[in-house]
C-alpha cells in the first residue's frame, strides 16, 4: 500500500469559517464555539483512495494570522492544493481573496512551476444577509485564475465533501 502526503492549505480572512471548515471535515462536526488549538498547525484526515493507495491529507489552516494577509513560504512550501474562502455576508472578505491568491502564487508554486491549483469557496450561504451574488463571484473566479468556485454552509453541511473532492481532484496522480 502506498501512502501519499497531501498538503492542501485554508486561507482568507478571519472569521469567513476557515476553522469551521476543516473541522466540519475532519471531525463531521458544527459547534459554534470550536476554535483550533494555538499552536497546532494542521488536521489530518486518511482517505482510502483504492486498495493500494491512501491519502494522508493535510489540511493547514492559518489560525489567527489572517490579518497579515500575507503568509511566510514556509507555510505555503509543499502544497498541492489551496481552498482560498470569504464568507458572503462580508464584501471586504470577498475583495480580500485576490490579495491572498496573489500571495500564495507570488511565494509558492508547484515543482513543476505551475501555480498551486485553488478554488475559491463563498461560505455560510444558510444566511439571508449576502452581500456578494454568484455572478460576481463568478466572474472574479475567472479573472483571478482559481479552478473553479462553490458555495459552502459549512453550518448546515452543504458541499463541504464537494468542495474537499474538489480541492483535491486537481492533483498530480489521479
Ligand atoms: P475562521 O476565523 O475563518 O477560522 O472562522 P471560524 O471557523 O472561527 O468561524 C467564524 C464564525 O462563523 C463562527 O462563529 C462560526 O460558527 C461561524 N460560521 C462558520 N461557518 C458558518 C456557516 O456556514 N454559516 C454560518 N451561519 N455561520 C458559520
């Protein structure tokens, strides 16, 4: 059996869900107050992909330093993936995720020298208060180079498995 290490990293502003997110995916879990531990850097979750192959999946999550929207290469280093969020209600985390997408490509890049695939995630569409409409979302997804773009509520567990499948379909050995 082979094992594969798959880095996939979580990045946008604070507050859109990012933790929510990965939690939701790996512990199939909402609760409101859940915050990653400070200091724990990733979750992990296996995935049997076939008999003979498994996936160690990384999911880094930046926990509280979102503000910076920038990010050392370091953290960025080895991934294959990336699930940029911004959470509908927010118009600036929206705006935002072109300042992170042009962080992550400025730093990072697969070995190949292609940029690191990465879709854009508009979550906690359960609420009525949306400032950004799928048309402009839309239209941003394209001008800004991502895979492709989903909504998300990861409160009432709308495409979060989608969304991962997604965020890791792009990658070199399927
Ligand atoms: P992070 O700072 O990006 O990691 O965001 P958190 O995961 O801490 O979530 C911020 C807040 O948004 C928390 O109160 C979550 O319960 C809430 N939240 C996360 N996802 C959703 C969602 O899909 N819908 C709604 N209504 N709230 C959400």
């Amino acid at each position: 059996v082979t094992e594969h290490l798959l880095k996939i990293l979580i990045i946008g502003d604070g507050n859109v869900g990012k933790s929510s997110f990965v939690h939701r995916y790996v512990n199939g879990q909402f609760n409101k107050t859940y915050k990653m531990t400070v200091g724990v850097d990733f979750s992990v979750k296996l995935l049997n992909w076939s008999e003979k192959e498994k996936v160690r999946l990384q999911l880094w999550d930046i926990a509280g330093q979102e503000r910076f929207i920038s990010m050392t290469r370091i953290y960025y280093k080895g991934a294959l993936g990336c699930v940029v969020m911004f959470d509908v209600t927010s118009s600036s985390s929206f705006l935002n995720c072109r300042l992170w997408k042009q962080d992550l490509d400025n730093k990072a890049m697969l070995l190949n020298g292609d940029s690191i695939p990465c879709i854009l995630l508009a979550n906690k569409c359960d609420l009525t208060q949306r400032v950004v409409s799928a048309d402009s979302i839309n239209r941003f997804s394209k001008a800004n180079g991502f895979v492709t773009w989903m909504e998300t509520s990861v409160k009432e567990n709308k495409n979060v498995e989608q969304a991962m499948r997604l965020a890791t379909t792009p990658l070199p050995w399927w």
